[in-house]
C-alpha cells in the first residue's frame, strides 16, 4: 500500500515509453528505455526505501492470518463415528462408501467362522460381510437406539481400500467428527478388548454435556486383519 505523503514524478508514465503526452522524453534518444535512466532508478530506490504504512501492515497481518488458518484446516482429519455394542469408533471419511439398511447375510458354504459372516447383496452386488465386533472381541452390549435424530440405528457400513471391499453391521453410525494428531490420546489400559490392537488413538467426545472417547481404528492395520481373518 503506498505512503500517500510521498510525492513521485513518474514521468515515464507521462512522456515516457510508458505515456502519450508529446513531446516525448528527449532524454530517450540517450537511454533507449525509461528503464536505463537515472530518474527512473532514483524513484524505485525511494519507493523500496520508505517506511511501511500501518495499513500494510494490517493489511499483510491478515493475510497471514488467514493462511494459516487454512493450513490448519489442511492439517486435520476427519473419521466416521459409529457404535459397535457399547464401543463408539471412528474410521477415516475416505473408507466410506455408503451406509445401508441392515439387510440378510447369506451364508458361504465351508467358508463361515468368526470374522466372516457371509455375503450381503449391496446394490445387486454380493459383498463380503465381516463381523468387526468379533475382530474387536466386543461385546453385543446392552446399549439400543431411542432417539433416531441423532443417530441412524442398526445399519450396515460399506468399507472400501484399494480395490478390497468389506461390509460390517454396526448398532449406530452417528456424523463426522474432524480432529488433528494432537488431539488423539493414548488408549487407557482399562481397555481389555482387542480394538487396543488396531487403534491409533482415541478422542475425546462430548455431545448434549456427555464425554465419550472414540476409537480411532488404523485402516493400515484393520485390512490386513479383516483379510486374515476370512482365508
């Protein structure tokens, strides 16, 4: 932003290359170019000397201010929150595929144990279904939906990493949680379950004055267990 109480004679502007007063310059004929003449030098020496306006400065402090709040944006995370028994996990946004009715799963001749439930026709497409609470070794819990506005009960999630599809029945899918790495916590050694094995942390919850931690399960190390589980 220019400092108004400094006065410049651009006269390159007015009668020189870049003006259309005439007569031109004769100070041309000598330098070719406003560029190569002493005038035009001594004024952008003043102009990189002078002091920087408040205005500037306020100017650029905001600038500033706002990249780094988009860094900051860039800088997190965002997981899906769902409830398996009386467990609230989360996985990465970018897993989801879809969230779908609960819907029958068709049994795998020979093929059926723990992990693997069956198939379940997604879209006329038979999919994988897998039993993440058995992974987890977590129990079917007591806890039921009553309040269908703020969480869509007994549902089937569709997971999807390169190219490898699986579907999972859950108590509750709730919304999108987002959150950066300093906001993950140690798992508390109260957990006794096996969802300890595949987390990369924990979150704090809170929602209507409730505290509740999530599960933040590492796709990295969940895939590869899914995978073992079901051959």
């Amino acid at each position: 932003m220019a400092n108004p109480d400094i006065k410049t004679n651009d006269c390159w502007n007015k009668i020189g290359v870049w003006g259309h007063v005439r007569p031109r310059c004769p100070e041309l004929e000598k330098v070719v170019h406003c560029s190569n003449c002493k005038v035009y030098s001594s004024a952008a020496r003043q102009l990189l000397d002078r002091d920087i306006s408040p205005e500037y400065m306020q100017e650029q402090a905001h600038i500033l201010a706002e990249n780094k709040s988009e860094k900051k944006l860039h800088d997190t995370s965002s997981i899906v929150v769902f409830r398996i028994g009386e467990e609230w996990l989360g996985l990465p946004t970018n897993l989801f595929q879809e969230v779908v009715q609960f819907r029958s799963v068709h049994s795998i001749p020979h093929r059926r144990g723990k992990i693997l439930r069956g198939l379940v026709n997604i879209r006329g497409e038979l999919q994988l279904c897998v039993s993440l609470g058995q992974l987890l070794d977590i129990k079917k819990g007591e806890v039921q939906g009553t309040n269908v506005s703020k969480g869509i009960y007994e549902r089937m999630i569709v997971i999807a990493k390169e190219g490898v599809r699986y579907v999972f029945p859950v108590g509750e899918v709730r919304d999108i949680q987002r959150y950066s790495a300093r906001d993950l916590l140690a798992p508390p050694s109260t957990v006794i379950h096996s969802a300890k094995d595949y987390l990369c942390g924990m979150l704090l919850w809170k929602e209507g004055g409730e505290e509740r931690y999530i599960g933040c399960l590492d796709d990295a190390l969940l895939f590869p267990a899914l995978e073992r589980g079901i051959t």
